[in-house]
C-alpha cells in the first residue's frame, strides 16, 4: 500500500496537479495524462471522484 502524500479535496487542486501524479479514489488508481486526462489501469479515463488521495508527485 502506497502512503498518501496529501489529500485534493477540489477539482481546483486536482486541476493543479502536475502531469504524471497518481491520485486513488474510490479505492482506484489513476495517473495525470499530457493532456490532463485522468487514466485508469483499465484504460479508462475519468475524472476521479473526490476527495482524492495523492499517492505520487512527480519531480518538478
């Protein structure tokens, strides 16, 4: 299990969000496409519900 690094509890700070993060909701995890997409390991992009746990912040 990964540790949260913080909690996104807007679509505002979800938005804000660089490319690359992984986010969990809903017991899911979905990574921050290029184009701001949010993608699922089923191939699926949704926009995660929210709050939504940050798992990984990439290096800026």
């Amino acid at each position: 299990m990964m540790q949260t690094l913080a909690v996104v509890e807007t679509a505002e700070e979800l938005e804000a969000l660089p490319y690359d993060a992984v986010v969990e909701s809903g017991g899911r995890p979905a990574i921050k496409g290029e184009s701001g997409a949010w993608w699922y390991a089923d191939g699926q992009a949704w926009e995660p519900a929210l709050p939504a746990n940050v798992l990984f912040l990439p290096e800026t």
